[in-house]
C-alpha cells in the first residue's frame, strides 16, 4: 500500500503554490551535459504543442517569457543553483532531481486545483515545452509520463558539484543606529487597542480580534458619500493579501520583499524596504506587520524574521528562524507582546512539522517553540497510527493570533494534516491538526486545546481563533471565543469550559463526512472553501459575527501511493474545483448562533471583514469592488470597483477628526484571480470634506 515511497530530500526551492515555479532549472541538459542519456527524451513537436498548453494554464502567473510574474521564473540564474548538479540539492542528495521527478509534480499538481483538466499528453507536452526552454535537446522518441527512462534522465548541468555552498546567514545586523528609541504603541496602547480610534494596531485591530472600530463618522446613512482621497501602487507584481497597520498617521504594508510606510491620509511613501532572498523562497503570500515601541516586525518568504526601525525603516536585524529548505515559510502577520514576537511557519502541504514560537524583540533570539504535531515524529503514536516509513506532518500556522493579556493566554489556529488527503495512512486524530491551541504566551506551556476537525481528508484547515469577546447567554456572561476554517463552520467556544456551543455554516457544507477515497469524493465547500486568512468581526452593538466566506465545491482524490520529497507539495492525491464558485459575508447572532443575514458575492469572499459603531460591515470581493454593507440589514450602501481583486485587509481609522477606510486591492492569490488581475495597490477612503 505504501510503494512508491522517496527516501527525504532537501537543500533546495520550496516554492510550493504553483509547483511549476519550483521544477526547472535555467540550462538542464545544455551544452554543458557531458552525456547522451539527455538526448531524446521528447520530440519538437510535442515541445511545440507545449507552448500552447503553457500559454493558457501557466502563463498567467509565471509570465509568458517563463521569466515569472505573480509565480516564480521558471528558468534562469536561481534554478540554476536550486535544481543543477552544482545547487545546494545536488549536495545534500549526492544527485540532481531526474525527470521523472518533474513528471510527478507537473502530473500531480498543475495546474492548481484543476489538475483532472489537462490530459496527461498535455501534461506530457507542457514538460517537454519547459526543457526545450531550459537548454535540453530534443529528440525522437515523445515524453510519455511514467516511462521508467525517465528516473534515469538527470536535470543535470553537467559542470562540477561546489565543495560547499555558502548557507544563509543566521543573523544580520543592521547599523547601530538604526535601534529604534523609542515611538510607540507602547504596551498600554497595544493593550487598549480594542478602544482605539485613531489607529490600527493589530491585523486584526486589537489582540483580541474584534475587528470593531468605535468610530461613526462614516455610517450608513452617508456611507454613499464615500470617496477615494487616495491610491498607491506598491510597484511589486505579487499577491497581495496585507493587512495595513495604522499607528498616528502612518500606515505599514507589506508585498512579498517589499514593506512600505505611508502617509495614511495622502498615500505619500515615507520609507520603503526591499529584503533581498538571503535562502530559497517558498509562498510569496505576506499578510503584514506587527508594531510597537518603534520596531517594525515581519516574517519573509525565505524563514527570515526581519526588525525595522518604524521611522526610518533601517534594518535593525534578520534572524533566519524557520528552514525554507523544508518547506517553512513565513505568511502570517506577527504579533508584538512585551518582548515577544510570537510567530509560525506556513507549510503543512509541504509536510513541514509545524510549530509557534516566541522570539526576542531585540535581536530575535528563541525563547520558547511549542510543536504542533508532535505525534508525527512517533510511528505508531496513538495519535497518528502512521508506519515508520510513512512521512506525516502539517500543523503550520499561517492566519492572526488573539490574545488576553490579562490572563496571558494566547490562542493559535493550528492547520491541517500531512498527507492532505489519504487520511487512512494517519489513522487516529493527527493532534494538535484543526485545533484551538491555548497557550502562557510567556513559556509556550499547553494550557488547553480543542480539536475542531479531526483525521481531516480534506485540507480543510482549522483558520481562525478569534475573535474574543463577552456576552450573555441565558442570562448568564460568558467569554467566548470565536473559530472557523476551510471547512465552512462558525464555531463559538466557551473560554471556561472549552465546549462548543454552537457550530454554523457560513456557506455550502455538503458531503463533508464522505472519505476521500481512490476513486474520488465531492465535497463542499472545497479545497480552497470555507474560511481562508481573514476572519470574523465581531460588533458589540449589533451582538453579531460577521464571516466571509469562500463557496467553491471540489473532487478529492486520495493517491494509492505517495511521494515526500521535503519543501515539496505533499498532498497524496489530487483535486479538481468546480468551474464556478461563489462567495458569502454571513452575519450570525453571536449568542445563538442563527443566521441573521446573508450577502452573496458572484466571487470567493477572501478580504477582511471589518466593522463599526455607525452601523457598517466593510469588506472587499476578488472581483475588485469594495462594499460597504448595513450592519443590520446586509443591504449594499456603497461600492466602488479598485481594478484588482480584494484579498488584503480593510481598515478604518481617524487622523485629525476624519475617518479614512483602507482597502489593499491587487491579485488575492494565483488560484482567486477570477480573471481581474490587478497589481497591489493601497486605496483610502473618506467622506468629502
């Protein structure tokens, strides 16, 4: 049952998203190779029918020169060094990757979610299309996938294997002078941010979630009257899924290299940072920053940990603090508590063991890291179940965190199993996967956990641990927290108690008990379904949740046999979306859990949901518009189209009196495009004077 099973590998590319990113190398089999076994492994023809199978599924993101656009290039200088006899693979492997390598993830994984779509004679073509482009010769016998030539066809450079390769470096410290002195938020403020008007200090407002702001300026009754005050162009061809953070009237935002600090009223840049890759780049998704006390904190792509200075925007330092080599990857925005940057790695597609971790504000030096899936290391653990041969993992964390500094207590959402699908190799629970996870924010020491979505068989992530809040129930006050994820259900939790006490559907759930077998399964709300990175608001006046949500049902197939190859998308089978799908803003009565209104968007609904004491829910739909609904009613007061789809942040805040809204507008990520392409771009909002 478990053939086919790869010995680990690592040491090169996880750029996991579009495995097409990470599968060539600039030059294989060129005029470098000193071996015939190169020649012949696809004809001209089948290369040239390639072209026309890249153009219409991979062009889009990976640009049509192969030089990269919201994807990775897929030729050039740094595939060279990943994927060539002379790249940091070769050397931990003793062997460049062959092409049956290639083979299985362009057969398995592209495109994206829709994999069923494309033959395996295109499939076959669009590898050979893509090895012609990299220097190797054609010949005269076709690429036929699993051919067993193919393990023996090496993507090779031929030249000779480095003794060693420089690693990336563990710590750069930028100029004594960059150390911040001082400038706030200062504890107190962060602390108090629930109450904050004039700024955004959190991705989430505050630490507890709440996505509320006490401000009414801008209110239903002239939400109407909105108008852009202003727009800035990020000038970085890259998702965008940000959440700005507003602090005095400086606004930061993030890219995927870039983090940028703007006037937050007149878009005017007053720094702007630009990380160079220091080790190989996984997902270029970046969901933001963390402020306090004039540091600057964000993760990168490539397992960095990077401190600004918020006023100059100098590097202060870079810690490398997760290994992209294995597939850990840095997506979610930090969190500033004290002294601590609290932060985990992306990566359960890619096997990873996650975990979370706290880390100096300083200097970035580990204080604590709990492990997530800590039975995964143990075959046969009770938990797991899993032989010793068969690789398990998942766990990341990827989405906000909420805490209660009063109590110390932090809340993490903890994500899927690896494999993704065939839930059979890991009998049992698959702990801590799909769960809340309490824990002292001061020593990472497990104080509670509840598992939401057990032995998962289809990704459906566990996203969201928040909001907190209070409100009575049968006359009783309970403290509650609030949690969902890609399986399409609100759920409310007593924070005393632990139970459940009601579970809602945000969108379709259909099938959602049905195992994902060989043979297929269908199920809603999908792979990409449910809950993605932004989360619920909760409004004090209203008693409601509001929840976006995608509606976009799926196949599942679970692979009878599997491959792990490390920073590497390990799935165990594939999937196929529907050709539509939908999405969903649900307003639920927090105390009951009953639906009080629903709006449906023609598009996955993937930006934040924020609202407000004047009686509004703002949000943005993949289709470009931003809308401002009535919090009671649900009904549109406002829309405006940005161009490019909204999967980033929507915030609101007051500088001088006036209240401004923002909105980050561009590509919500490579499989939300739902044809508007967009670049990032920041626009502000206000009423006109």
């Amino acid at each position: 049952m478990f053939t086919n099973f790869y010995r680990p590998r690592s040491g090169f590319n996880p750029t996991i998203i579009f495995p097409f990113a990470f599968l060539v190398a600039a030059g294989i089999g060129s005029a470098h190779a000193e071996t015939d076994s190169l020649v012949g492994v696809f004809t001209a023809a089948q290369a040239e029918r390639g072209k026309t199978v890249f153009a219409g599924e991979c062009a889009g993101c990976h640009g049509a020169d192969l030089k990269g656009g919201t994807a990775p290039a897929l030729s050039g200088e740094a595939f060279a060094a990943s994927w060539g006899a002379e790249g940091n693979n070769a050397q931990v492997m003793g062997q460049p990757f062959s092409v049956d390598d290639l083979a299985f993830f362009v057969s398995t994984s592209m495109p994206p979610g829709k994999v069923k779509s494309v033959s395996a004679e295109d499939h076959a073509a669009a590898l050979a299309y893509l090895l012609e482009r990299n220097g190797m010769p054609a010949g005269d016998t076709p690429l036929e996938l699993g051919a067993p030539q193919l393990k023996e066809v090496m993507l090779s450079l031929g030249r000779p294997v480095p003794e060693q390769a420089a690693p990336p470096p563990e710590l750069m410290r930028g100029e004594p002078g960059a150390i911040p002195t001082g400038g706030g938020p200062s504890q107190a403020e962060l602390n108090a941010a629930a109450t904050a008007t004039e700024s955004w200090l959190y991705h989430t407002h505050d630490y507890a979630g709440s996505r509320y702001v006490p401000l009414d300026q801008v209110n239903a009754g002239n939400a109407n009257q909105l108008e852009v005050a202003c727009a800035l162009q990020l000038g970085e061809m890259s998702t965008f899924q940000s959440g700005p953070i507003v602090y005095q009237g400086v606004m930061y935002v993030t890219t995927n290299t870039n983090t940028v600090a703007l006037d937050a009223t007149s878009c005017r840049v007053k720094w702007r940072h630009v990380w160079q890759m220091q080790g190989p780049p996984g997902w270029t998704n970046n969901r933001g920053v963390a402020i306090k006390d004039g540091w600057v904190v964000r993760g990168t792509s490539d397992g960095y940990l990077l401190a600004l200075n918020a006023e100059t925007g100098a590097l202060v330092w870079a810690r490398r603090v997760a290994d992209s080599t294995q597939g850990e990857t840095f997506t979610m925005p930090p969190l500033i508590y004290e002294d601590l940057i609290l932060i985990g790695p992306a990566g359960s597609e890619n096997g990873i063991s996650g975990w979370i971790g706290a880390f100096k504000l300083d200097d970035g030096t580990p204080v604590w890291r709990f492990n997530t899936v800590p039975g995964a290391s143990q075959p046969l653990s009770v938990s797991w179940g899993h032989q010793a041969d068969i690789k398990v993992g998942g766990g990341a964390v990827w989405t906000p965190l909420t805490l209660d500094p009063d109590s110390g207590e932090l809340h993490v959402a903890v994500t899927n199993p690896a494999p993704d699908l065939p839930a059979d190799l890991r009998p049992g629970d698959n702990l801590y996967t799909n769960s809340v996870v309490a824990l002292d924010v001061h020593s990472g020491k497990l104080l509670w956990y509840r598992q939401l979505v057990p032995n998962d068989d289809h990704d459906w992530d566990l996203t969201q641990a928040g909001p907190l809040f209070a409100t009575s129930i049968g006359g009783k006050e309970r403290r509650l927290l609030a949690t969902a994820g890609k399986d399409g259900m609100l759920r409310v939790l007593d924070r005393e108690s632990h139970e459940v006490l009601y579970a809602t559907a945000v969108t379709t759930v259909k099938n959602a008990e049905a195992p994902v077998t060989p043979e297929g399964s269908y199920a809603c709300p999908g792979v990409l379904g449910g809950v993605e990175w932004n989360g619920p608001a909760y409004n004090p006046a209203t008693q409601m949740l509001y929840v976006g949500a995608v509606d976009w049902c799926t196949t599942f197939w679970a692979a009878q046999s599997i491959r792990f190859i490390p920073g590497r998308l390990y799935l165990g089978g594939s999937v196929q979306m529907d050709a539509e799908s939908q999405g969903w803003i649900t307003a639920v009565d927090s105390a009951t859990g009953s639906v009080r209104w629903r709006y449906r968007s023609d598009a996955p609904m993937l930006a934040g949901v924020t609202t407000t004491s004047g009686g509004l829910v703002l949000s943005g739909e993949s289709s470009g518009d931003f809308i401002a609904l009535d919090a009671g009613t649900g009904e549109v007061r406002y829309r405006f189209n940005t161009g490019g789809g909204i999967g980033g942040g929507v915030v609101t805040y007051a500088v001088k009196g006036k209240q401004y809204i923002a909105v980050a507008s561009g590509r919500p990520g490579n499989m939300f495009m739902n044809g508007t392409l967009g670049t990032p771009t920041l626009f502000v909002f206000a009423l006109d004077d």
